[in-house]
C-alpha cells in the first residue's frame, strides 16, 4: 500500500471487522495499518464487496441493492473531494 505522498505504509496486520449500516450487517476483512489520520478509510474494495452504488449527483450512497440508502455529507467537496457518511458504525470481530 502507497500513502498519498507516494510512501509506502506500514501494514501491521489484518482483522476481521462488522460494518453496521442502519441495521445491514455488512463482514469485512481489514487491513491494519500505523499512523493512519482516520481510524477507518472505506475504499472501492470495500464499497464493492457491499454492493455500494454512489450517487454523486443527488447525495447517496445505498447499500445492497437499495436496501440501505444513506445521505453524503460533503462539507469540503469542492476543496478536498473528501466525503464522510454518518450512520456507520464498526465493531471489531
């Protein structure tokens, strides 16, 4: 794994973690890595595994074919294109 300062991470392990969105249990594994500024990072790995679709254009994302559909909070999108979801809750396996 490359940082985006193109460097490579130190990876410590992996676990195997539950994703609760708004009561859809969604199993993952985890890569662990050191010195990370966010406690989770969700990539395309992941969002695909979960069958996530992102609507840009209208500020969602849902989950399993439409079962779970949560708003994109986007306060500094035109700045950063970072996105942040609510609602989301992990629990360690």
């Amino acid at each position: 794994m490359i940082s985006v300062l193109n460097k490579p991470l130190e990876i410590l392990g992996e676990t195997e973690a539950v994703i609760d969105v708004h009561s859809l249990k969604i199993y993952y594994k985890f890569v662990v890595v050191k010195f990370i500024c966010h406690n989770v990072i969700i990539g395309a790995d992941f969002l695909t595994a979960a069958g996530a679709v992102v609507d840009f254009a209208n500020g969602f994302v849902t989950f399993a074919d439409e079962l779970t559909r949560l708003p994109l909070i986007a306060p500094n999108a035109k700045k950063t294109g970072v996105f942040t979801v609510s609602s989301i809750f992990l629990c360690l396996l």
